[in-house]
C-alpha cells in the first residue's frame, strides 16, 4: 500500500510541475515603450534652442535620446555540431601447470588456463542549426552614463489562427548605429531576443502536462 501511495505522490508532484505557463501578453512592463515626458525644456537666457533637441547640418538623425526610435535588422544564425567516438578493449590470460605426488606411489599432473577480455565502443553525434531574419523597430529606454543605450521593444502580429509576437531587448552603442538609423542585431551587447506565439497553432504544437512528464528527468525510464 505504501509504494502505491509514494508512486501516487511522485505521480502528482511531476503533473503539478508541468503546469501550462502563463500565455504572453503584449504591453508588458518588461517590454513596453518607456513612459517619457516629450514636452520641450524650457528656453534659457533667451535662446530659441534647447539642449538636446536641436538639429544641425552635421549631425545626422540616429537615435541617441530615451524615447527616439530605431530599427535592428536580425540576422541570426547559429550552428553547431558534435561528435564523439570512443572505443576500449582489454585482455588478460593466465595459464599454469601443476603435478602431485602421494606416499602410496601415485601422482598426478593437471594444466589450466584462464582469459579474462572485455570490449565496449561507443558514439554519439549531435547537430543543431537555428537562423532567424527580419527587422524590427524598438525604442531607446535608457541612456546609461557611458552613453550606451539599452534598447527594447516588441512586435506583435495578429493572423487568423492566433498571434506570433518578437521581443528583443539590449545594449547598443551609438556608433555601431548606421546612419539610417538601423542597427544589426550582431552589434547588440546582451541580447535577448525572443520569437514565438500563441494560439491554435501554437497550442497544437506544444506537448500536453502527460506527455511532458513522460519526456522529463522525473521518469525513470
């Protein structure tokens, strides 16, 4: 009775850790436009122009403020691939003679042999390739004092069979910024970028919480 109510618990707390997650939402704090004030400082001294917010004939229109927009052209693309072979082999015999004599007269002569081998091979080979291409637009959230720029932002696309969104949030540096303002997402400094969806289809995709515990560390076969 005691190992059915132990399987029962193992049971139970494997299903209660494979719970569906929480769908994501658009518009979350973690992902959503900074909240800034745009309205122009004032004017000091009687001039007509106000720190940060004037254009000159020399300086070109990247984004360099919290709040300014730009757009990361993705070009994502990893590959990797391993391979292990490995293979041992061991032997060892041992052969001997004997012979015994007794007070009656009789003797005895006897010969054995022993072998002792044993062999394992083994290999294994793992390949993985993920590219993901594209644009998106984010905002400049933050300017840190080193005058590099955190950037974040998200896209959320609506099809008739669900939504498919794509986040990115990371640093940037204001040179690696071309002068139409875009960005290659291999000059983002702890990037984060995430691709994915919600809905039918991406409900079908998914393994239910039965078949997710039979595929997980808790199952012991």
């Amino acid at each position: 009775m005691r190992v059915w109510i132990v399987a029962l618990v193992l049971c139970l707390s494997g299903c209660a850790s494979h719970f569906p997650e929480t769908p994501p939402e658009p518009d979350t704090p973690d992902w959503a436009p900074p909240t800034i004030d745009y309205s122009l400082p004032e004017a000091k001294h009687g001039s007509l122009y106000r720190p940060g917010f004037m254009l000159t004939l020399f300086k070109d229109k990247r984004a360099f403020r919290e709040g300014d927009i730009l757009t990361v052209n993705l070009d994502e693309r990893t590959q990797a691939s391993k391979q292990a072979d490995t293979q041992t082999s061991k032997s060892s015999a041992l052969n001997g003679n004997g012979e015994a004599s007794f007070g009656n007269g009789d003797s005895y002569s006897g010969q054995g042999s022993l072998g002792v081998g044993s062999t394992y091979s083994g290999n294994g080979r793992s390949s993985q390739q993920n590219q993901l291409s594209g644009s998106i637009t984010v905002t400049v959230a933050k300017v840190l004092p080193n005058e590099v720029l955190l950037i974040r932002g998200e896209k959320w696309l609506r099809l008739n069979q669900g939504d498919e969104y794509l986040r990115l949030v990371g640093l940037v540096r204001i040179d690696d910024i071309g002068n139409d303002n875009t960005l290659s997402s291999q000059r983002i400094a702890d990037a984060r970028i995430v691709y994915g969806g919600k809905g039918a289809i991406a409900d079908s995709n998914s393994m239910g919480w039965a078949a997710r515990y039979f595929n997980s560390p808790w199952f012991p076969m």
